[in-house]
C-alpha cells in the first residue's frame, strides 16, 4: 500500500490572472487537478487542456476575435 495520498496538492487559489487581454474582457483561468479550464466573462467553457500556457494562449486569440 502507496505511503502517499492520492488527494493531490491544494489548489485554493485556482484562479489565474494573465494582463495581455483588457482587464473586462479577460478569461478566466481555473486549474482543477491535473486540468486547466478557460471560462468567457459569460461563463462558457473556452477550453480544456493540460498546458496552461496553451490553454491561455488559445483563449486570448479566441477573445480578442470576438
């Protein structure tokens, strides 16, 4: 039996904030595991990857395209 736990780090502060996209238009990156989500100031999903860097990137490109 593994001595470690398999719960993982905390991830409290989830939220990440990047200044290349106006501050009103930003999306917001939230890490969830192993797992970063990118959310539109509606609240829709932009995407869902594993690289943070890719994921912001992508949806940096997809609001300002809007």
């Amino acid at each position: 039996m593994p001595r470690a736990s398999r719960k993982g780090k905390d991830n409290g502060n989830a939220q990440l904030h990047e200044g290349s996209v106006s501050r009103g238009e930003q999306p917001t990156i939230v890490e969830r595991g192993k797992k970063f989500a990118a959310y539109d100031k509606n609240g829709r999903l932009i995407i869902l990857g594993y690289v943070r860097k890719i994921v912001q990137d992508y949806a940096n490109d997809r609001v300002r395209q809007s």
